[in-house]
C-alpha cells in the first residue's frame, strides 16, 4: 500500500488549495478527486467569484481575506495565469441592513478604503443603478473577483510541480485512522495510507463526515447570465471597466448579488440569487434551470438593473453546502487528531481559498494555526444537533 504524510479527498477549491501549500512546504501529498480539475459539478465554476473585504458576514473575516488577496497575487506569479481582477464592488441596502451597515462597520473597523454613497449618488456613478431612494451603499474600489476553473486548475498545476500525486477520476469511499495512529483510505481503485488526512468535499461532505452529523443543508443554486438593453444604456456602462460588482437587498426582498460584463458582449451579465436555493444530493442534482427561474431573478434583478434583459445567454446550477449560522467548518475532526475537516463553506467561500489552503495545512502539519479561524470551530453550539 502507497503511503503518503498526508492524503486530501477533493481536489476542488480548498483541497486544491491545501496540496499546493503542502507540497509547497515539501510534504508527500496525495490528492484524491472524482473529477477532472476545474469540472462543473461542484461549487467551484461558472466563470466568476466576487472578492471582496469590508466583509458584511462578520468583521473577523478581514484578517483572513487580507492574506487571500496577497495569496491570490501568490499563485498568479506561480502559475503565470490571470486570476483576479479588481473592478470595484458596491453593496447595496437600508441603511440599517447587513449589506448596507454591515459592509461599512466592517470597513470602519478594520480601517479599509471605502466610501459612502447615496442612492442619488449611485445612479450618477453607474448609470446601469437604480437603487430605491432611501437606499445606501458602500463602493469598495479593491473589490472584484476571481475567476473559479483557472484558480482551481492553476493550485493543482503548481501543486503537482511541486511534487504533489494528483489522481483524478478517483472517488473516495471510506476513510479510516489506523491502530498506528495515522489513516487509510479507500478509493474506487486503491487503498492508501497516511500520517494525516484532510477532509474538503465540498457538497459530499455529509456523506464523507457522515459520524460527525453537521448540520449541513446541500442546496441547487443558480446563475444566470442576461443581456442589457444597449439603447437605454451604452454598452461601456456595463463593461468590467466601469461596472463594479455588487450586492443588493432593499425593502425585505431577496439579496442578489452580480458581476460587470466580464466576457464581451456575447458573454452576457451574470448575477443569481445569494440565498435562494432548493436541497439536493450532489449525485442527483437538477441541472436543467428552467424560464420560471430565470423570470423570477429578473424580475427581482430589474428593481436594481431596470435596463437587464432577454435572451437569457445562459444559466447554469452549482451547489452551496450551508451551515446554520452560515460560517464554514474548519479544524481538527473533533474525534481524530489526524484529520481535519473544511466544509460547509455556506456560499460565500470562493474568496478564501489561498488561506484556507494555508490553514488546511497548518492543521494537518502542526495541528494549530496562527490564522484566527475561531469562528469556524467545528464543535461550536450552531453547530450542535437540536436536542431531540
Ligand atoms: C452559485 C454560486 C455562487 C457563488 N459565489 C461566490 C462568490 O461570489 N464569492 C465567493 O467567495 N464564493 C462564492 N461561492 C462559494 C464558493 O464557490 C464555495 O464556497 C467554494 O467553492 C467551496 O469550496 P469546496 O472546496 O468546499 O468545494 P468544491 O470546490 O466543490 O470542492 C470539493 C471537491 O471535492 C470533490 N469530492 C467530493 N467527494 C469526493 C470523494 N468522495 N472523492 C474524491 N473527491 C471528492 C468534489 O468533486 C469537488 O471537486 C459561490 C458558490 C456557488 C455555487
């Protein structure tokens, strides 16, 4: 049996990121992932991820996007590939909203370029904006986003360059720590053994991490890519140049989240909603969206957007892996110290990568990190099964 210092099941966004940082550092690293790098099955593509730091979900996730901005910077020079764009980003809401308030307290807090506007002021700088009156907005010009496939391929290229056994095409079933004190592995075509085991399967987690009982809800979510109508708006307001990325939620309604035009003018203008969503099995998910969906992002898009529309030029369905209180899973596997675990990423954990990577291996190498990762305890009370 081959043995490893540490075996990683699923190689997509964090798993990718943990076998480069570990092979970096000169471990023997063996990767294990079902699919190809950069596959559209997971949570990992459709072509753009929002980055962003004045961070409305909490202000203790600055530290961390600090370093995973330097880190994405990082793995470009590595891997000589074009990864983040910085456009801008504008969130949107009441004054008194997490989108709105949120943003700007953790902006205040952490001392980050930004700036305040009015919805009057919103509908001069971006003419494609037509925020409700009584709407505020931060405009954070660092914001932006990273692009998924590119970064998921370019962490498995520089990891395999540094050593790391990549196996595609390879699904884990079990896994198991050993009489010794490390772990064995069974896939659909081997077993294999290792000092430390990292666990980061996306979507499959309930099944990979099935004794722990997390809390974890799998749902279907959608992205669509619509059209603008050039004669009411030139086509240069909606171009990346000028458009910035952004997060609306006004007057109780669903937030949305969207993108400039990223890709030319065939490539359309992509946004979804943030947190509507059905449950599914990651091994049987609807991939067909149908006009329904895409009428009721529109129409809700429209009261942000008024000059988005038809042809849809495509939409696509990707999964989210939720939490209760919508911070991810991330630490020692609180019955083995040999295995960590780094799921239920809640939708919101693309922009992480590179120091999830750098946290993954930390906990696999030395159990601990210097990273303040508090929040994502495993073993916190959200986290707890209801009593029953
Ligand atoms: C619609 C949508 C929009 C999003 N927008 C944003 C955004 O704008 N900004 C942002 O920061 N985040 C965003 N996210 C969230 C972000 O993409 C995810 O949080 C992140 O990709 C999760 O990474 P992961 O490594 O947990 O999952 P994945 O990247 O899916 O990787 C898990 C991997 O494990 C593999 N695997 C699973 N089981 C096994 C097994 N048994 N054996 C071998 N391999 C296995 C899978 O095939 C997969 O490749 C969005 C997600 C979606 C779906």
């Amino acid at each position: 049996m081959e043995s490893y210092d540490v075996v990683v099941v699923g190689v997509g966004s964090m798993g990718g990121a943990t076998c480069r940082t570990l092979a970096g550092r000169g471990m023997r690293v063996l990767g294990l992932e079902t699919f190809t790098p950069g596959h559209d099955q997971g949570s990992a593509h459709g072509g753009t991820r929002i980055i962003r730091q004045s961070y409305f979900e909490d202000p203790a996730y600055v530290p961390l996007l600090r370093r995973a901005y330097a880190g994405f910077r990082e793995l470009e020079e590595e891997s000589g590939r074009s990864l983040v764009r910085t456009c801008g980003g504008i969130y949107i809401g009441d004054p008194s909203s997490p989108t709105f308030a949120g943003s700007r307290a953790a902006a205040v807090e952490h001392g980050l370029a930004h700036e305040v506007l009015t919805a009057v002021e919103v509908r001069e700088r971006f003419p494609t904006m037509d925020p409700a009156d009584d709407a505020m907005a931060v405009y954070e010009a660092e914001a932006g986003y990273v692009r998924p496939e590119e970064t998921v391929v370019a962490q498995a290229e520089v990891a395999a360059r540094s050593g790391a056994d990549l196996r595609f095409g390879e699904r884990v079933r079990s896994w198991s720590v050993t009489p010794g004190g490390g772990v064995e592995v069974v896939t659909d075509q081997g077993r294999y053994g290792a000092d430390r085991l990292v666990v980061t399967p996306g979507a499959w987690a309930p099944q990979l991490l099935g004794s722990l009982r997390l809390p974890l809800r799998v749902e279907r979510m959608v992205f669509h890519w619509f059209t603008p109508d050039t004669g009411a708006v030139p086509l240069v307001a909606w171009d990346q140049d000028r458009h910035p990325v952004y997060v609306e939620q006004t007057h109780g309604n669903e937030q949305i989240y969207g993108f400039p035009m990223t890709d030319g003018p065939s490539g359309g203008f992509k946004l979804g909603f943030f947190r509507v969503g059905t449950p599914t099995d990651p091994d049987a998910v609807d991939r067909v969206v149908r006009e329904e969906e895409n009428d009721a992002v529109l129409a809700r898009a429209r009261q942000l957007s008024p000059h988005l529309g038809r042809p849809v030029v495509q939409a696509k369905t990707c999964l989210y892996t939720i939490t209760p209180d919508e911070h991810f899973v991330v630490g020692r596997h609180p019955e083995h110290e040999q295995v960590s675990i780094g799921c239920g990423f809640s939708g919101h954990g693309f922009k992480f990568v590179p120091v999830m990577g750098e946290i993954l291996a930390d906990l696999a190498q030395h159990g601990t990190t210097p990273h303040p990762i508090g929040l994502f305890d495993p073993t916190r009370a959200a986290l707890r099964p209801a009593p029953g």
